[in-house]
C-alpha cells in the first residue's frame, strides 16, 4: 500500500523522495572480513571514527564512544557537532531501518535523498533564533504542539512556505505530519543548493544525513 501511495504521486518533475531511514548500514554490519575488534580494525571508516574520537575527548571529556554496528560515519560525526542521538541499528531505528532496506527493493527507480526530521527542525529553528525548547520538544506529547506551531509559524511569517488551514492545524496536531513536511522542505533546500555539502576528507560510503544550510 506504501509503494502504491508513492508510485501514485510521482510526476515527471519529482526530484527527490526524501525518507528518513538510513539508505545504508553501518560499516560493520555488513563486512565480511575476519573481525580483529574495533580497536584494532583498519578499514578507513573506523579509523576515521577513532580519530575523531580521540580529536574530540580533549575538548569534550564526556564525549561517548562510537559503535560502529551500530552507528555509521555520518552519524557519528553529526552526534559529536550537534548533540543528536542518530544510530541506524539503536534500539529504537533498527527496526525502521530494516523496512527501509525492505522497501529499497521497491524504489530503485527513484532518486532518495536520507533526511533526519529532528535535525532539520534544529537547523531551521537555530536559523530562525527560535528558543531551543521548541526544537528538542516538538515530539513531546506535552507541549508538542505549541512548539511546532512556533517552527511553523516562523516559516510562514517569512514568506518561505503556504499553508491551507486545514494543513497548517494537521501539521500543529500532528507530529508524524509534521515531520513529513521538514522532510520535504528539506528536499526543496536540496534542489537549492541549500544544504550542507558533505565534508571533505571524511569516508561517507555509507551514506550522508542532509539538513539545511546555516543562515549564521
């Protein structure tokens, strides 16, 4: 029914589906060599994960160890610059990012783009100076609502996106929507040239997170 619903709205101008599961796994989940541990591993991306690591316990001594089962490059880089907890095997995405490589089978035709909903709405919110708590909180049942009217809102006093009535409160009353529309708003920013390249110098062959350029 999934597959159907995005082959329906598909056109010739579609650019990107955006989905927010990990196109791909993490490094150690799929390798095939004879494991020496992490500690002692020599592929480029858990040597790149150690060094990054060591680089940053000088400055941040409570900076948590990477998982490379668990955790890909991308990931690990974005927890340490901006405080998310992103792990495509965690225990609570495993499960999603194993229907997502299901559904890949289905969507080979189509141009992905990974996108992570909470860490779109950080960099809009802290491009829009808008106060931190409604950037971590509008998951909360509790006051949910109220910080992603303020998100919303702030796109809209900006001339940056319409939105019918009925879609603006659907998208305040509901988080599942309102996550879809960061994903796809991510995806215009995509196709604008605004969101952060990924770095230079940094084994990202299990994938990139896009997320909206800073406006700092």
């Amino acid at each position: 029914m999934l597959i159907d619903l995005i082959q329906a709205n598909l056109t010739q101008n579609t650019k990107y589906l955006c989905v927010d599961f990990p196109l791909k796994v993490p490094k150690c989940v799929t390798c095939k060599l004879k494991c020496p541990g992490y500690e002692a591993c020599r592929e480029k991306e858990i040597v790149w994960m150690w060094k990054h690591y060591n680089k940053n316990k000088k400055q941040k001594p409570r900076i948590k160890i990477f998982t490379p089962y668990t955790q890909r490059v991308s990931e690990y880089l974005l927890n340490t610059e901006y405080g998310q907890s992103l792990e495509a095997y965690g225990a609570n995405t495993a499960p999603l990012t194993a229907r997502g490589q299901f559904l890949l089978k289905r969507l080979k035709k189509i141009s992905l783009l990974e996108v992570n909903p909470a860490l779109s709405v950080l960099r809009v919110g802290e491009n829009f100076k808008v106060a931190k708590n409604n950037m971590l909180y509008y998951k909360h049942q509790v006051g949910g609502d109220e910080a992603r009217q303020v998100l919303l809102d702030q796109l809209i006093k900006r001339d940056i996106v319409f939105v019918y009535q009925q879609d603006y409160q659907r998208l305040i009353h509901n988080c599942d929507a309102f996550e879809a529309f960061f994903n796809a708003y991510t995806g215009f920013l995509k196709s604008q040239n605004l969101c952060e390249p990924q770095p230079k110098d940094v084994p990202l062959a299990q994938g990139w997170i896009e997320f909206p350029l800073s406006r700092s």
